[in-house]
C-alpha cells in the first residue's frame, strides 16, 4: 500500500499522526450483508476510553476470514485484538504494531498491510489497538508483547517463533520490544520507523528554529505553553514563510534564505541526496493539522507546542546545545554557517528518553535478532536519518551486522508499495532461517546516499513526486 498525495489529509492528521498502514483491500471477502458493527464499548482499564468492535475497521467494514484462514477478534485488558490463522499454519506468528493515531480517546484495531502475503505465506498474525492513544510506545510494547500468550491462549496453538513488525510510531514498538523482551522474538521488520526515539524530535525542532534564525524571526521555546501560545507560534510563522519563499498551499519558490534553510534541512534529516528537491517541496505544501491547520506541515510539528514533552514525557525531550547546522558538506564550516549558529535558537533538555517503558523509551540500538528495516529517502516527518541514528547505535554496540537498511525512492511517510513490502519480509525471513544477511543500501556512506542512484536497488515502482527516475 502507498499513501499517496490525495490520502494525506487522512494519513496526515492530527499533527503528529506517526500512522500505520491499512490492510490491501482485496485481503477478505465481502461480508454478509446482515453482519452489523457493534458500537464501541468503556474500556475496562482507562477511564474515559471506549474500544472500537474489532470486527470492523473505523469506516464500517466487517473484518471475516478469508477462504483459506480463520480469524479471532476480541477485546482483553482494555485492548482490541484481531489474530489471523491460515489453514495451513506453518507455525510461526507475526506481531504488527499500528502507528501514532492522535490523543482521541476510542482505540481500535486494524490489520497489517501484508495481511493477504502473510496468510499465503503460511504465517498467522495478531494485531493490538493498545489500551491508549498518543505517543505511547511503552502500552503499545506491553499490548503487543501480550498477543504472544493470548494467541496461544485463543487458538490452543503455540507459535514456534515470532517476528514483530511496525509502521511509524509501531516501528518505535517493535525495536524497543525486540530489546525488552530479547527471548521472545526471530527477527523484527520495522518500516518508517522512529528508530531514533528522541531524535525524532529534535528533528522537528531543527526543522523549526533554523527557519526562525534564517527568517529573521524571534521565537520562543516555552516550558508550559499557555492557551494563546499556538496563536503566537502561527503568527511568527507566517512572518517567516514570505523570507523563506514559503507559501501555504503552494509549492514554494525559495529565497536565497529559504535555499539554505533547505540545504541545512537537508543534511539534518540524511543528507545530500536524489528526491530531497521533491520532498521539500512536498512537505511544505503538505497542511498540518490542529492547533495550526493553516501552516506547512513540519512547522505544526514544532516541540515548542508541547514544551517538548510528545505529550507523554515528564520534560522537555529536545536538545540542540551542541548542534552544528551546516549546509555544506566542506570540512570546515562558512563564514555564513558559524552565522546562523550564533543565532539560531538553542534549547537545553530537561527530560531524557526512558530506560524503561515510560515517557518516550530509548532505542538502544542492541538488536538481539535481525532487522530489516525500508525508510523512504523522501520522508520529511519521520526522516531517513532515523535508519542512520540507528545503525550508528548498532554499530557502536557491535550488533551492526544485525540490521539490514532499505532506501525507497518515495518523498511520502510509508509510501511502499506491495512488492516492495513483501520483498523485504521474505528476505528476512530467509535470514533468520539460513543466517545469510540479505543486501541492504550503505546508508552511512556520505557518498552512496548523494549518489544519483540511491534508492534504485530497492524500489519498485517510481513515485512522480520523487523526481528523478532509476535508469
């Protein structure tokens, strides 16, 4: 499946919608017309949530087995669940954890996008709602974790090895599960993921003060933002775009500053590479969502709007004391570089990522088992540089020969298509049962990942928005 430009809206809200692929709509037969949704019933842990029946998706279509498998639905623990067992079950379980669906208060379930390879392939599948919504990854590691018992539990049938897989905020799950729980899992795929934890956020921040300090524009990081705060930010925004060449809803014609907000973008998301011309028009024409529905996208991702807190942790998660903005690639900084970083705004922390499963958990980097992991080299909300931050950890920890990075030709969050999907499970999948690594793409190489064709190896299939196509 693709998130393509006309499901943003939908893919894309509310702001930090860290998403979650939805199921290929040919993965179950019509249901009868006579089966009816149930209405959404009190959690029996949060107080104030409802869990949505999880025979049915969100718009109303009944969740039934296909031809070839059986399915199990329920609610245990203030979560949703869906299990998916083929007829000809081969023994093994994949684990699917959804990504970021706001701060509502219904949680529901739904399916992965590998539904009908999974089923074909012999693999059953088990999916949470999570007992909560928002960023927390701690109860969707908890809630996906416990679908291993309650699969046995279910079906009478115990899995004899199990490989989690996320998308977004799910690909958070998955790499601090496989380190949480090391025993429990074969291999783990996450894709899109927020394999940085943290840096994601500082991500959103750099994004957000380099446009300030090039603009011209003040700005403020507050630690508890007050009611009127988000009209102030929107206000200082909309003072930067005209100096940056910004304009909402159109694709921007940059400034001499906007060009180098770019280039200093650029590098703080990946570095130089194909597409990022596309993607940073993409992302800027992009709308963000409430409180500021009315600016581009990644400036509604401001930290400052939170205090820096995701809306989970005990402080402020953001750090850019020691950030050198560049944007080039000389071994020496310019004259205009040192510029911008006397007067870009600095934050100091006041929280840390979590040792545990509270707040925001830290991804260790110290993968038990092999990962495989597709990042869009486009993506400006969960941007590529989160495989980086990941395989730095992995390496520093000599776990690097565990993870397996591959670069996708898209500008969108999670624009994968099926093959692309399918190839990068399979391939897992034989690594854990042969132990030979499969290719992946030199994503730390400064030069593989500027190279023209970055990206090429991997993709199926070419995104119009991207630009330059694969030769």
């Amino acid at each position: 499946m693709r998130i393509s430009r006309k499901h943003l809206a939908f893919a894309l809200a509310p702001a930090l919608l860290l998403g979650g692929l939805g199921a290929p709509a040919a993965a179950a037969p019509a249901a009868p017309a006579a089966l009816a949704c149930a209405a959404p019933v009190p959690s029996a842990t949060r107080p104030g949530y409802t869990v949505a029946d999880p025979a049915c998706d969100p718009n109303g279509t009944p969740f039934t087995a296909t031809a070839d498998s059986t399915v199990h639905t329920g609610i245990r623990d203030g979560a949703a669940y869906r299990i998916e067992v083929p007829k000809a079950w081969n023994g093994q379980l994949v684990v699917y954890a959804h990504g970021y669906r706001g701060t509502g208060t219904v949680v529901y379930v739904d399916s992965p996008a590998l539904r009908a390879h999974y089923v074909a392939r012999g693999f059953a599948w088990a999916a949470s709602s999570y007992q909560t919504n928002g960023y927390d990854v701690g109860q969707g590691v908890r809630d996906s974790y416990a679908l291993i018992g309650l699969f046995r539990e279910v079906t009478a049938q115990r899995a004899r090895s199990v490989y989690m897989t996320g998308a977004s905020m799910g690909g958070h799950i998955t790499a601090v599960a496989i380190e949480e729980h090391p025993r429990a899992f074969a291999g783990a795929m996450p894709v899109c993921g927020v394999l940085g934890d943290a840096e994601l956020f500082d991500y959103f921040l750099d994004f957000n003060v380099t446009a300030a300090a090039l603009s011209g524009v003040g700005i403020e990081f507050p630690a508890t933002p007050d009611a009127g705060y988000a009209d102030r930010w929107r206000a200082q925004v909309k003072q930067m775009l005209p100096a940056l060449g910004v304009a909402t809803g159109r694709p921007p014609v940059l400034t001499e500053a906007g060009r180098t907000w770019s280039d200093v973008v650029e590098r703080r998301s990946g570095g130089e590479r194909p597409g990022f011309a596309g993607a940073f028009a993409y992302w800027n024409t992009a709308p963000s969502s409430a409180p500021t529905p009315d600016l581009p996208f990644v400036f509604g991702l401001y930290p400052g709007l939170s205090g820096g807190t995701a809306g989970i942790a005990g402080g402020n998660l953001t750090d850019n004391r020691r950030t050198l903005y560049r944007s080039t690639d000389r071994v020496l900084p310019t004259a205009a570089e040192w510029r911008l970083n006397t007067q870009v705004l600095r934050v100091a922390p006041t929280a840390q990522p979590s040792r545990g499963l509270d707040g925001v958990p830290r991804v260790d980097g110290r993968p038990p088992v092999p990962v495989l992991s597709l990042h869009d080299v486009g993506d400006l909300f969960v941007p590529f540089s989160m495989e980086q931050v990941y395989a730095r950890r992995a390496l520093l920890n000599g776990r690097g020969k565990l993870f397996v990075s591959r670069a996708i030709r898209g500008v969108g969050h999670c624009d994968f298509t099926q093959p692309e999907l399918r190839q990068g499970f399979d391939d897992l999948v034989s690594w854990v049962r042969t132990g030979h690594r499969p290719g992946g793409d030199a994503i730390l190489n400064r030069r593989a990942v500027a190279a023209a064709d970055f990206g090429c190896r991997y993709t199926v299939g070419e995104r119009a928005v991207f630009g330059p196509a694969c030769g």
